[in-house]
C-alpha cells in the first residue's frame, strides 16, 4: 500500500482534534468544573438541609418512620467515610403500634472505603450515645427489628465492628410468646490503652411470671477483629436456677456462631423451660455442665457431666430449632441411679432422710404424700410444653440403687412427636428377671391420656417381696406378670384413677413355709401354732394366680387363687386407685380332713402403702394375737408393679390351676408341654 494512502486517517484524526481543540478544552473543563463544583459543595454543604430526603429514603426502606431531629454531618472524602447524627428515631413497624423502636441521642459511624469494592461493610468505628430500644416479639412470632416479621427469626449478625463504644443504653425487650420481658443497660464507653475495658449489660426481668436478672460481660470492642474470637461472659438467674457461660464468639458480631463452657444448677431441671423453651423432665436439685456451641439453628451440648439429684449423669444433646417445633436429640447415661430420683419425674418426691437430695418443694411433696398415706402423686401436667417441641432421647442406667426393690440397670428410648410422648423400649433390669415394655402418653388434647403395657418376667417373689421371717424367706418362687391399663388425667394420680384395662400374675411354683399355708384360712390354730414354735419347715407352693380386672379406676379381683399342698386358697376383693386403698379376703379350703380347726378368713385391706393383715373376727379366737403373728406376711403390693409372659407359666403343677382360672374368666395363657 503507498505510504500516502495509509497516512491520510491520521492526519484526518489530527486535523480533526486541531479543528475542535478548543471545543475539547472547553468540554474537558466542564467536566472538571461539575466534578469539583462537586466536591467543593459537598464539602461545604449543610448536611441538615438532607435531612428530610435521607429520613423519608430510609423510612422507605425499613418500612416505619425514620427521622433526624438533631445535626447531620457526613465527611464523604477519605478512605474512612465518618458521619454523625443526632436524635435519630426508629419507629415502630405498622403491626407493631406506635412508639419508637430506637431513640439514639448521638450516632458516630465510620467505615473502611476500600472494602465497599468489595461488597462488603466494615465499620472502622461505631459510637453510640445514651440510645434508648424497645424491642419485642409478638405472640405470632414477628419481630420489631426484622425486616421480614413472617420469615422464620434469624440470629443477629451485625457487620465487623473495629472500634464499637456505647454510652448509657438502656434497653427494654417483650416477647409475648413466652411471656418474657427485660430491662437492660448498656455500656461499653472503653478507650485504647483504658485499664481493665470491657462490654457490660445487666438486667432484670420476668418469665412466665418469675424474676430473672441478667449479666453480660465481655471483652473490650475497641479494636474488634473479624478473625478474632470475641470472649464473653454470662450469668443468667431465676429464682434459685442458675446458668454461668464462659465462652467466645468466633465471628465478632455473629451471635448464629458461638461456644461456651456452661454450668446450670437448680432445684429443678423442668424450670429451664422457661430460660431454654425446652421442656426438660421434672428432677431433684442438679448440677450439670457442658460445652456448648451453637451453629445457627442447631445448638449442641458436649461432654455433658454433673449429677441430678443422687444420681451422676453424662453424655451429650443437641436443639434443632430450624423446623416447626424444637427438636431435642440427647444420648445420656448414669454409672449409677438413685431408683428414688425418679420419683420426680413424676411430679413425687425422693426417699425422705438423711443422705437424700430433694428440693425444698418436693421435700413438702414427700411430707404430703406422706400424711395422706398415698403413693400416686398428684402434680399436674403442662401439656402445652409437651405440644411444643418434638425429642429423641436414650438413656441408660449401668447400675441402678434401691434399698426396696432388687433392681440392676435399666434403659428407656423416649420419642416425641406432635404432642405424642412414647417410652418404648423401657426395660429394668433385676436381679433376676425383668420388667419391660412401653408406655404413651397423648397430649394432643386437652386431659392427656396415659397408657402403659408392662411385663415382668423370670422374676423371683422373695426379692420383690422382700418378707423375713426367723431370717428366713416364708414365700419363695418365680414371678410372672402383666399390667395393661390406659387411663386419662393431668397427673399420675388422675389417670390411675381414671384407669381401665387389667393385671394378671402368676407365681408358677415356688415355697411356703408351712405355718403361713396353715394360717390362710384354713387352720388358725395349727398354723399360729407352727409360727409361734418358729417351725421353719416348708411346704409347695403348687402355683397362684391373680387377676383383676380395671374400670374407673377400680381393680376387681376376678380370680385369685392359692395352690399349696395343704390349701387351696381363693381370694376375692378390689384394689382401688382413686383413693389408693385396698380390701382382699382369702378363704382357705383344706386338702384333708381336720379333727380340730378354727377357720377364718384372712384379710388384707387399708392404705395401698401400708395395709393391714387381719383374720375377720370369730368368737372362738382374739382377732389382735393373730393379726400380730400374721403381719410379717404383709409387704406393700405396690412394690409389685409389673406383668409377665404368661407363656413362661411352663410349671407342670400350676398347669391345671392357670386352665381353671381361665375357665373362670381370667385371661391367662396355657402352658406349655
């Protein structure tokens, strides 16, 4: 191509721009002169004069009233944009009500410019002066300082904060779904190089009605790092329940991630609800301890260990808070059980006596179930914490202590869903022998409905039963039974009251010491006799058998009979549960013909706790001396709770007598051959 040709564009573009130089300067200029016209006004403006635009924006884009009473002043140019406001109000949103949400006397902010390239906001320093918030959620679970009340709550993330200072907050906060309401002060007024600086909040306030205070420290907010765990201190009361936290949060400002050591005591595990929104059981006074951490929804307890009443617990749970209802996941475990600290989780009392932890009401329990002479305890049910969340529990017990009952171990998997409470599987182990099971308890309507099926296998009667006589068992053999009963009912007492179903038990062989088969209403004479020699000689206990059958709750024996070598005794009567009383009569018939005899019925009746053994009165003898000789044989059949495989009544003797009682109406199995 000519040199000429490829010349001739440029010296059209020279041309061009020496035609229109000044045109270009003089645009140039302008751009210029509009830029740092710019500048210079917004150097020299009066920020007030933007008040109103910049209240009516935000007020826009928070959807509530936004308003700058008092001086606004922005320093736009630097690497550190700072501005402060005065007398800045947040109003309430519209479902919300009047007031304001936050009144702030004077509010200092600077940022780091370079992070906005970036997306992302970093405070360099944030001061804030005698603010004054009204915080609050409603019963439908909407929050005042959301801005999406209806989407589910998130935890508080505020953005990193190098340099945060408070001055005289004061805050108040209302949650009217779990009836809890604080107020609170605020103060962080450090400085770099201050002795000893650090972030306080205190408080007090009520829920459900009971006191609570508040304290929480935490380390200087001057010079916040993002990367820097932030520590924390806190201690929560109300009344005699208690929880210390010593922790950190690993992104300062991010509450949805944090962990702590924590330590809660009290007389009660059931009042943590209040604090937690988890429905713990009922408990003696406890201490437990663990590390905690929470990652959003989920929160997580490690290492849990301590001791519940006279009992050591350890293991682990976590909350998922992210579904519909909480849900508790929890794996625990005893080396050993105090058997009577499980009276509480019932709404009952510990043993009482020395060496026995119990709180201050459930020693009033025990003293009232004690003078009412009744077992059954009658603390009512919330059945609305039940409703409130869903649970997967295991627990186990390694060894389990009892004074009165001959138990090992034991186990229970506890599953909740929408208000349905399962224990199933639930299983004690004895010394010999077993009790297992499952029990329900419906609380989705308004009296919760309890419902149990129990089995008591290879048992053995003389542990259950623990009887001495001379240091010596009078009745031995293995113990079989059943117990079937659904009853509806606020507390433990109400629904056994109100129960319906059946019992069945059977002693399928064992031992009698001759002078008690005597005195079962067959021959008074020969048997007080025999006691009275301290005769120790025994006779068999071919088989029994005993079945009532449950209406409003009210047992009625509908067959139980007696099989020894001498006697064959028949009983008759009713257990009632509604005022925990009992009234049994045995009737004995003899096997052989006696010259001599004085017959009587033996009777057992009076508190189920403690029931009196008797001989219905005759002119031929003193009812008293015989009731005494008889009352060794007496041992509360509360003790004996279960209900057995009938299919394990293999016992060729009691073979005949369980078909007979069949025969009569009583639900028992045929054994096998």
């Amino acid at each position: 191509m000519p040199k000429d040709a490829s010349d001739k564009p440029q010296r059209g573009v020279r041309h061009w721009i020496s035609a229109h130089r000044k045109g270009l300067v003089i645009a140039a200029g302008s751009v210029a002169a509009v830029i740092g016209g710019g500048i210079v006004l917004l150097a020299v403006l009066d920020w007030n004069q933007l008040r109103g635009p910049i209240s009516r924006f935000a007020s826009a884009r928070l959807d509530r009233e936004v308003a700058i009473l008092g001086d606004l002043d922005v320093r736009p140019f630097s690497f550190t944009p700072s501005a402060t406001v005065g007398r800045l109000q947040i109003g309430q949103p519209a479902w919300a009500g009047k007031g304001q949400m936050a009144e702030i006397e004077r509010l200092q902010l600077q940022i780091e410019a370079l992070p906005l390239l970036r997306g992302q906001l970093v405070f360099r320093r944030l001061e804030v002066t005698r603010p004054n918030l009204a915080l609050l959620r409603d019963a439908k679970g909407r929050a005042n300082w959301s801005l999406h009340p209806d989407a589910p709550p998130k935890p508080l993330r505020l953005p990193p904060i190098q340099d945060f200072r408070v001055e005289d907050g004061r805050m108040s906060f209302n949650d009217a779904g779990r009836r809890l309401s604080l107020q609170a002060a605020i103060d962080a007024a450090e400085r770099r190089g201050a002795a000893n600086p650090r972030f306080v909040m205190s408080g007090k306030g009520a829920i459900n009605g009971a006191p609570f205070t508040l304290a929480l420290t935490g380390g200087p907010l001057v010079n916040v790092r993002a990367g820097r765990p932030y520590p924390f201190d806190a201690d929560v009361r109300a009344g005699a329940t208690r929880i210390l936290a010593k922790g950190q949060i690993a992104r300062p400002f991010d509450l949805g991630r944090f962990q702590a050591q924590v330590t809660a005591s009290g007389p009660d595990l059931a009042d943590l609800y209040d604090l937690t929104g988890v429905a713990f059981p009922n408990s003696p006074p406890y201490r437990l301890s663990g590390q905690l951490s929470r990652e959003q929804r989920l929160w997580r307890v490690t290492g849990v260990g301590g001791r519940v009443g006279d009992s050591d617990m350890a293991g682990g749970l976590s909350v998922n808070t992210a579904g519909e209802r909480p849900f508790l996941t929890a794996d625990l475990r005893s080396k050993r059980l105090d058997f009577d600290d499980l009276a509480a989780v019932f709404g009952g009392a510990p043993a009482r006596g020395g060496g026995e932890t119990a709180s201050p009401t459930q020693q009033a329990v025990g003293r009232q179930l004690a003078a009412q002479r009744r077992l059954l305890p009658d603390a009512k049910l919330d059945v609305s914490r039940i409703r409130a969340m869903d649970a997967d529990v295991k627990y186990a017990a390694a060894s389990i202590s009892s004074p009165r009952l001959p138990v090992r171990g034991g186990s229970v998997h506890i599953k909740l869903k929408n208000g349905v409470l399962d224990a199933d599987p639930l299983r004690l182990d004895l010394n010999q022998g077993a009790l297992a099971g499952q029990a329900t308890l419906d609380a989705r309507r308004g009296t919760p409905v309890t419902s149990i099926d129990l089995r008591l296998s290879r048992a053995r009667l003389e542990q259950l039963i623990p009887i001495r006589s001379g240091g010596t068992a009078p009745i031995t053999g293995s113990l079989l039974g059943r117990v079937k009963l659904t009853g509806a009912g606020a507390s433990v007492r109400e629904a056994a009251a109100h129960a319906d179903g059946q019992a069945l038990f059977v002693v399928p062989g064992g031992e009698i010491r001759a002078a008690f088969a005597e005195l079962m209403g067959v021959n008074v004479t020969k048997g007080l006799g025999l006691l009275l020699a301290k005769d120790q000689s025994k006779t068999d206990l071919r088989c029994a058998v005993a079945h009532f059958q449950a209406k409003d709750g009210v047992l009625t024996a509908n067959r139980i009979i007696l099989d020894t070598t001498p006697v064959l005794s028949t009983g008759e009567g009713r257990i009632d549960l509604r005022d925990e009383t009992m009234n049994l009569r045995m009737t004995g018939h003899a096997k052989e013909a006696r010259l001599i005899r004085l017959t009587a019925p033996v009777t057992i009746e009076g508190p189920i706790v403690k029931p009196r053994l008797g001989v219905e009165a005759s002119g031929a003898m003193a009812q008293g001396g015989v009731a005494a000789a008889l009352g060794a044989l007496v041992a509360p059949l509360a003790a004996v709770l279960p209900f057995v495989d009938l299919g394990l009544a293999e016992d060729a003797s009691c073979g005949a007598l369980i078909a007979h009682a069949g025969r009569q109406g009583a639900p028992v199995a045929k054994p096998r051959t």
